[in-house]
C-alpha cells in the first residue's frame, strides 16, 4: 500500500516547484536601451527569474529523489510480484525520469541564460545593442513537465507499491527438513 505521507509531501514539492516556475515566467528580465554620451548600451532589471528557476529546480529534484528513494529506484531491493502493476511501475519509471531531464533542462537552461543575459548583456558593444532577453515560455515550459512528473512520479509510487507485495513467500528448501533433530 503506497504511503499517503509520501505522496503529499511529493505533492507539495511538485506544487512549490510548479509555483516557483511560473513566477519565473513572469518574472523574466526584460531590457530597455539606454544611451551614455556616445555609447548605446543595455540596462536590465532585476535577476529574480534566475533565482526562481533555481528553487524550482531544487524543490521538483527533491520530490523525484523522495519517490527514488522510498522505491529504491525500481532496480534495487526485492523483485516486483508479476503481473499489471509491475509492468505499469516500469513504463511509469520510465516516463517518470524522462519528463524529470526535460523539466530540469527547460529550469537550467532558463535561469542559466536569464543570468547571462542580466549579467552580461550590457558588455555587447553591438550599436545598436541587441538587448536579448530569455526567450518567453522556457519556464512555462519547465512548469508544464514539472506538472507532468508530479502526476506520473505519484502513479509510479502507487503502481510501485501494489506490485511490492511484503507478503511473497519466501523460498523454501526442497531437501528433508533435519532442524528439530
């Protein structure tokens, strides 16, 4: 039986993380142009999305090594008992890390050139400047497999959980039991 304490802690990670996505989303740097004697050059607000993005990183990685670590990862411990629900966890398993790698690429690769761009977009001596931003929807983008993975990582648990049955027999000696003489 799958743990209900783990799936709303699970719950509450994906729901911060989701959170946290979309207020980079909105938060994204935006430039104007500005103009110093002779020199056009870029001025950007704040640096907030970076930050963001990072946190929903943290927290959607939290939740994923939660949901590994209480199924030890699908490869480690007892074999799964046969049948619909083993069969579910692995394609769930599966599904469950690849929407994870492309919620963590959208989150880094966002807050990595939200960064680059507040920080070194002003150092571009193009005239007139360029002024790039983050391109719209890289976190939205993140918060939408971030969603993802909370739904099919909580399936994964629950599939998990009833294909691991404790009650499996153990495997007994086909010999001549000798231990009471």
């Amino acid at each position: 039986m799958a743990s209900s304490v783990v799936l709303v802690i699970v719950f509450v990670f994906d729901l911060i993380a989701f959170g946290l996505a979309i207020a980079a989303e909105q938060r994204r740097s935006t430039a104007t142009q500005a103009k110093d004697q002779s020199t056009n050059y870029c001025v950007y607000d704040s640096d907030i999305a970076t930050g963001l993005g990072i946190g929903a990183l943290l927290f959607l990685l939290a939740s994923q090594l939660l949901v590994m670590g209480v199924s030890r990862c699908l490869c480690c411990g007892r074999a799964l008992r046969p049948g619909r629900s083993r069969a579910w966890a692995i394609v769930l398993f599966i599904t469950c890390w690849v929407t994870f790698i492309i919620a963590e690429i959208c989150l880094v690769a966002g807050s990595a050139r939200n960064a680059y761009h507040t920080k070194y977009g002003s150092l571009v001596t193009q005239n007139p400047p360029s002024c790039a931003t983050l391109r719209k929807g890289v976190f939205g983008a993140g918060a939408a497999f971030i969603v993802l993975t909370g739904i099919v990582s909580e399936l994964y648990y629950v599939s998990y959980s009833k294909a691991d049955d404790k009650s499996l027999p153990t495997s007994r000696d086909a010999g001549i039991g000798m231990g009471t003489y």
